[in-house]
C-alpha cells in the first residue's frame, strides 16, 4: 500500500529548508532550486507545492513566525508555571537575540524580508510585516501588569519602554549578528535597561541564561 504524503507537513519542511538557505546564504540569493536541494526533494515538488518563489517566500514568512512564536513560548514555560511580567518579557527578548543558531537565523531572515517588503507589496500586505504594533502591544502590556502589580519602578510609561526594548533588542541582534559584540554582551546591555524598569527580582539575568 502507498505511503500516505501528509501535504501540511510536506510544505513545512520544504518551508524550513529555504529558511536554513536563507541563513547562510541571505534570502535574495536563494532560489528554488536551492531549497529543493535543501529540503532532499526534486524542484518538481517545491514547484508543485508552490508553484512560484514568491508563493514560497509568503509561505517561509509565516513558518518563520510561527517558529518565532514556539521558542518564546517554549522560553515562558521553562521559566515556570508563574513566570510573571519580567520573566515573559526576557523570553521575548532572548527569544529574538541572536544567541543560537535558530535565533541567528530568525535574526537574519526577518530582516532580509523587512529589505524586501519595502519593494514588495505581496510581502508588505503579511500580518507578520504588516503588524509590526503586534510585539510592542504584547510588551505594553506585560509592562502594564507589571506597573499594576508594583514590579516597576515609580514613573515607567509601559507604551515608551516597550518601543525602546524593541529598538534596542533589534539594534543589539544586528550588532551580534554582523560580529561588533557577543550575545552575552549584548545581553548584559538588555539587563541593565530592564534593571531600570524592574525593581530589583534576584531572577538569574538574561546573560546567565544566554545559549541555553
């Protein structure tokens, strides 16, 4: 009897192989040919399941977000079944820090999409491009919850810091990346800015916990 080809799960693994591509060799030099030598299919098949480049970079653009989505969940839960407002916030940040090879690779490839949504509408009409309010809603209102329940310091406007975390998360990740600083560096650098925010916790800081 014929093996059943489980399609959802076909796409996504030709969806990770332009991804891993893309790390190495940057999103505009990958072409399909590439990722199906990736991937271990024919082109054949990428172009049967995708038919155009385009069609694969919008399908590689929500894998990589939904990716993204799997480690801060996976960095909340390790910190315990009530991690609070500052440990959800480290793993957003570490998260999208350029500590590992996955992070590395997120780093990159988004960016290289952001390059490229400026001349695409294709690419800039997707929610991950488009609704770049998502995260710093999400950090407005950890600082928010953090605010009410006395974890800040006096006087923290959580909309003002949560866009200058996010500025500096991604001006720290470019300078890890490009190799002006280490991740640990780069950490430290996060830490002090999140030390003026939080009152003082006794946590293990997000430099300790780089490459875990």
């Amino acid at each position: 009897m014929p093996k059943r080809v489980d399609h959802a799960e076909r796409r996504t693994e030709i969806a990770e192989a332009l991804l891993r591509v893309a790390g190495r060799r940057g999103l505009h030099a990958v072409g399909m040919r590439d990722v199906a030598a990736e991937a271990g299919v024919s082109l054949r098949l990428v172009q049967y399941y995708f038919e155009t480049k385009e069609k694969l970079l919008l399908y590689g653009l929500q894998r990589l977000a939904e990716g993204f989505g799997e480690r801060v969940a996976a960095r909340v839960r390790a910190a315990g079944d009530d991690p609070g407002p500052r440990a959800t916030v480290e793993a957003l940040l570490l998260a999208s820090l350029p500590t590992d090879e996955q992070s590395r690779t997120f780093h990159l490839v988004y960016t290289s999409y952001a390059v490229l949504s400026v001349t695409d509408q294709a690419l800039a009409a997707q929610p991950f491009i488009r609704s770049p309010d998502a995260a710093e809603d999400t950090l407005t209102q950890l600082l928010e919850r953090a605010r009410e329940s006395g974890a800040t310091r006096p006087g923290v406007e959580a909309r003002a810091e949560a866009v200058s975390l996010l500025a500096l998360s991604a001006g720290l990740g470019t300078s890890v990346l490009v190799g002006q600083r280490s991740a640990r560096s780069a950490a430290e650098i996060l830490d002090r800015h999140l030390d003026r925010i939080f009152r003082a916790g006794g946590g293990r800081s997000l430099a300790e916990r780089v490459g875990e």
